[in-house]
C-alpha cells in the first residue's frame, strides 16, 4: 500500500491540476469519510490511515 501512496503522490506532484481517480473494491468499510477517522478495531488499521493520508495529501475529496 505505501508503494501505491508514494506512486499516487508522484502523480500529483508531476501534474497538480490533473485529475486522479481511484476505484476499485478496496472493502475498506470502517473508514468514516465525514469524520476522517477508522473505527478503532477495525484492521488492518495502517492501511485505512494510509488512504486518508493519501487523499489529503493529493487535495482529494
């Protein structure tokens, strides 16, 4: 999953106004969008936090 952060970043760093989609199934349900906050049992705890960094970083939605 860090591969795939570092990789997204480079994207967005190379073009800033682009935009960047992800999809997929990433069955990552205990993430609360509204909040951006991860339940507290939820795992695999690291790789929610690095979504959320992920779209903060990049100026996501």
């Amino acid at each position: 999953m860090e591969e795939k952060r570092l990789k997204i970043r480079e994207l967005h760093i190379m073009s800033p106004k682009s935009t960047i989609c992800i999809a997929g199934g990433m069955n990552l349900p205990k993430i609360n969008w509204n909040s951006s906050t991860i339940d507290e049992n939820s795992n695999p705890f690291s790789t929610k936090q690095l979504l959320i960094d992920t779209t903060f970083d990049t100026g996501s939605e």
